[in-house]
DNA sequence: CGCTACCTTGAGCGTATTCAAAGGTCGTGG
DNA sequence: CCACGACCTTTGAATACGCTCAAGGTAGCG
C-alpha cells in the first residue's frame, strides 16, 4: 500500500508537504479489520490514533446498562481517536468496524515527537479537535433541544449538503445505525420516516435511498417550525 | 492586575516555564464583565479566547425557537472560547456572565504566534481540547442514554469527587441553571430532587447545600440500577 | 418592607420508549 | 438456484417519562 498517498489524500494532512507525509508515512502501520470487529475499547490505553483509508468505523459509547449510543461514524479519509493521543489515559469510547476497513495506526510516542517538531502539524491537529468540538457541541444542542423529527431533518439535510446539495440521500449505515446516531431507536425512526413520507417531504427510492422532495419543509422541520401530522 | 501570576496558575499553562508566563502576560488583555453581560454569540467572529481570573461564565446553545442549552459552566482559572482560536471561523456557541466576572483575553493572532514557536504550548492546547472533547462524550452519553435522575445523580458524584468526595455539595449555580445543565427544566429537576430526599438518598442542609446521604445509592442510580420511588 | 426572581407543587398532555409480533432482505450453504 | 437463518425493518398497543401550563410559596435584595 503507498501509505505517503493515502496520507496526502486526508483532510487532516492535507497541506502539509512532501517531506512532512514522508515522515508520517514512516511511522504509520496498516492495520486491516473486517466488520464488526472492535478497534479498540473504553478500557484500553490509548496508544495512538487511526484513518479510515477504506471501510467505515463507529465511534460509541456504552452505558452501564448496555444502551449504545453511537458518537460518530466515521468514513474514508477521515481520523479517529485523536483524542487519546493527547491527554493521557484511555480511549473515550468504543470503536469498531460497521464493514471490513483498511486503516492507518499512528503511533502515539512517535507521533508526538512528530508534533512537537513541526509547528504546521500541531496547527492541523489543533484545528481537527476544534471541529470535532463544533460537532459535538452541535450534537448535544440536537440531543437536548430538538426531538426526533428535527434530528432526522438535520441529518438529512447535512447529507445532502455534503454532497453538493443532492435531492437524493443515500443512507450510509442501516436504519437501525442511524437512529442509534440520532439517539433514537428503530421503531420510532421508522415511524417518523413514515409520517415525513406521507407529507410528501421526502420518498423512498430504493432500500436505503432516500428523495428530498422539500428542502424547504425539511428545513423548518430541523428548525422546528413545522411539525408532522400524526397520522 | 499581576496577569502573570494569574496565567501561572490556570491548570491550562502550569507546567510552562516564567518565560512562557511573561510571553503570554504580554498578550493578555484584561477584561471585565458583569452579571449576565453577553461576552460573545454565536455569530461573532472568533477573535481569540478567554480564562476566568474571577467569577464565572456559562457557555450555551440557543436553538432557533428560542431555548436555551448550557454546555458548559466555566469557572475560575479555567479557558473558555479555544474552539474558534484554532478553526477559523466564529464562536460555536454563547457565553455570557452568571456572575460580576474577571477575565483575561487572548487575541487569536498573537496567540497563534507564540502556540506556533513553542511546542510544549501547542502540546497543552492540544491536551486541553483533548479533554473537552472527553467530556463532551460523556455529556453526550449521558444526555442520551441516562434519564434525569441518573444526570442529576452522576452530577452530584463529579462534584463531592471534585472536593475530596465530601459529602456536602455546594451548588454554584441555581437550581434553574442546574436543571439547563442537566438538559431538563426547574420543575423536572424540583420533583426529582423531592425524591432522592425521600428516598432518604440526600438532603438540604442550606439552601444551596446539599448532603449525601449515600454515596453507594447515589452511583447505583447515577448508573440506572436504582429508581426513585413514585411519591 | 415590598419587590422581584427563584423555587416548588399540581394537573394534564405529548412524545418517545417498551414490549410483542410479523414481514423483509441479504448472505450462505446446500 | 433455492432454501434457510440471521438480522433489519415495520407495525400495533400500552406505558412512562418529562414537558407545558398555571399558580402559590419562598427567599434575597434594595
């Protein structure tokens, strides 16, 4: 695998130069895991930090009840469990493979002396942790001030941002993954998807497809200014 | 004001040598702010970050009909607003004054300047966000996955833990400010305290005093293996 | 002492969860 | 290619938790 490409290719490293993905590349080791497979857990020292290279990885916690509450998917490109690299102890989650993924493990001594040498790097990792805490700011107002409807409406809409503003969102993770996402469960996801379909704010294309027929309505939805019929 | 006395004592720059401390004693600009006085909004251009030298300051989310969500209370010594120092853009939230406050400002520019020529500052600004980020997983955690008297449960063991697990908590904020920070109401939180006094699992010594009666009955609930009797 | 803000209490309601069960879909192996 | 099983999704009915609305009580502060 050429490691120094993949590396260029992230978001997190981007910017950064040839030499600087050289040293990187030296220090980071592939690691493969199929679906399912658990990456790391709550109890397990952080020893440093991953990118998705290809597959998708679920960042989650577990309460004491066994309730799951998934904090972030993550997809191609993009880093996880920075954050053990940084304050010492252990991981602050769960992390395990929703597919068979290909990913990237940069060790966390080495990547600090890393850090610690080059000023442009340490910028970028300080400009990763201060997104990561804008979504998790932004996830915690969804959790705490918005109800089911609103959620899926602002999930759907930043989907069909990401990708150029597409009428047509399609669902990375299954039904039952995203409304662990949105803090929900999948019987009440289902009847939410059911009461917007038959509002005629979105549609069913194939299985896990989904039309936007509305992104007016879905946005007072996400904003609370239009409410569902109840059926 | 001695600022760099006041710099050598937040946890955020311990550790850093008297040259640091003048360093940044350089930059700082003092400000002062009064009760409820608006110290940024969610629109404002990030111009660089804060610490509170003396008094205290709420960070929040406001969603478009108009509640309020706190993130975070910030007390004494402690930074707030690092987010929008190092992802360019604006504040991801409100802050405003609970109380007459001191604080000592950091301007974004300048501050970059020195993270940028010295490493062991860009390490404690990576660690910092760090353990932002720990804690807003479990606040996400807990909001999603615990009912309000396990939030108010766990709330109460973080602060006796934070004083040497006493057993008198003195709360620094009202109640309604409290039940906000719990993502509940002044009524919600009212009943659900009715209870644990009941349950004989605290109770009020002053006003704003609370003492536990029961560390162990208080976890059990902080981890949903205790419910509060009906009333 | 009176005002204001905070806190408590009650009744009713709404949203989402739990519990139970049936219908679909996908991958695997026969 | 089809049959099977596992998992995902959907649907229904009942319940519960927390919220809204309304009002009364309490405490701090000028």
């Amino acid at each position: 695998m050429d490691k120094k490409k993949h590396i260029a290719e992230t978001a997190l490293f981007s910017g950064l130069n040839d030499q600087q993905h050289e040293e990187l590349a030296k220090i980071a080791i592939e690691k493969k895991c199929r679906k399912k497979q658990m990456i790391f857990t709550n109890d397990d020292e952080g020893l440093g930090f991953y990118i998705v290279i290809s597959g998708q990885v679920r960042i989650f916690r577990i309460s004491p009840d066994g309730k799951e509450q998934i904090i972030h998917v993550i997809g191609e490109g993009e880093p996880f469990g920075e954050v053990a690299v940084f304050s010492n102890g252990n991981y602050p989650a769960y992390a395990d493979a929703l597919r068979d993924s290909i990913l990237l493990f940069f060790p966390r001594d080495r990547f600090i002396e890393l850090v610690k040498m080059d000023s442009s790097l340490s910028m970028k990792m300080l400009a990763d942790l201060s997104g990561r805490l804008r979504e998790l700011v932004s996830k915690v107002e969804e959790l705490s001030l918005k109800d089911v409807p609103a959620r899926l409406a602002t999930y759907l809409l930043l989907q069909s941002e990401q990708n150029d503003n597409s009428d047509i969102v399609h669902l990375e993770i299954s039904k039952s993954q995203l409304a662990n996402l949105l803090g929900t469960i999948p019987e009440t996801l289902s009847r939410i998807m059911r009461r917007m379909v038959s509002d005629d704010i979105i549609a069913f294309t194939k299985a896990r497809s989904i039309r936007i027929l509305s992104h007016e309505r879905l946005n007072d939805l996400a904003f609370g200014e239009l409410r569902l019929s109840r059926m």
